[in-house]
C-alpha cells in the first residue's frame, strides 16, 4: 500500500502480480479509481514498490529494476532495469528520488535522469529521508544505517538503536 497524492485515495499493489490499483471512498464505499500497468516491460515483471509524485509520476519498483508512469498520460517508460528488485522508493525535500534495492544498493535519480549509485554492504529493506537530507536506512539483516548524501559517507547506527544486525537470511 502507499499513499495517493488524490485526497482519500491508496495505490494497492499485490503481491506477486504486475499491476497496481487506485482506490477511493465515495459515500462510504470503496470504489476503484484506476488500474496501472506498465506499457512495455520484460515478461515476469512483478511490482514490488510505487510511489506517487507530485507530478503525477507513479515511480514503480519491480522484481527487475524502476519504471516510471505517467498518471495523464497513461504512458510507461523504463528508467533502469538491471536494478534487480526495488525494496524501497522514497523522495527527499529537495524532490529527490532514492531508491533502495536487494542486493545492490542505493540509487538517487540526478537532476538530468540519471541513476548515481551509493554501494551498500547489506540489503536494503527500507528507507527514508530526514528533514536534514540524510538518507536513513534499514536492512534485511537487521541494520540500520546513515547516508549522507553530500558526502557519500555511511555511518552505522545497529547497535544505537538496540539492534544487533546479526539477522541470518535463507
């Protein structure tokens, strides 16, 4: 589930499948705005992450890398897709987009749509940004770490938070 930028409406993602839903509440009734697929895409691709922008951007993380869809004009198009699985999407103040992913670290989407890449040693689970522009993020194996982005520098915070980072995935 992640939040719409639509007042009252969620984006439901299923879990294995290639599409998202839109839905809304009218007169206290749950009704289906609108279904999301992506255009052009390798057969397999499953949704594993979206977010909507205030551009009516829906930024879709999938089993295979980022695609983005644009909400009016109802057209896809791939952005990366050698990521591997997206696990997280998040924007920061500034409206950058940070992208966490399995097994292969970190992504933000510069200015001129590129992807810069920031090395991780675990998987990434989950993230997001502090209002001081730091990226925090949480990892499969139970850490917890600290990006800042202006300096690239990672610092560990597992053990501040009462966490051992010793989680043992199969």
């Amino acid at each position: 589930i992640a939040a719409s930028r639509h007042k009252g409406n969620v984006w439901v993602v299923p879990e294995n499948h290639d599409f998202a839903y839109e839905f809304g509440q009218e007169n206290m009734h749950i009704q289906l705005r609108r279904t999301v697929r992506l255009n052009d895409r390798p057969s397999r691709t499953v949704f594993t992450r979206i977010y909507e922008n205030d551009q009516d951007i829906l930024w879709i993380g999938t089993n295979r890398g980022l695609y983005a869809h644009d909400l009016k004009s109802g057209k896809s198009r791939t952005v990366c897709d050698t990521l591997g699985q997206v696990s997280a999407i998040e924007e920061d103040k500034n409206g950058t987009l940070w992208i966490g992913t399995i097994s292969k670290g970190i992504y933000h989407l510069t200015n001129d749509g590129k992807l810069k890449h920031h090395a991780t040693l675990q998987s990434v689970s989950c993230l997001t940004t502090a209002d001081n522009g730091d990226i925090w993020i949480g990892t499969q194996e139970g850490g917890v770490y600290r990006l800042n982005p202006k300096t690239g520098e990672q610092t560990e915070h597992t053990a501040f938070c009462g966490l051992k980072g010793d989680i043992i995935n199969q």
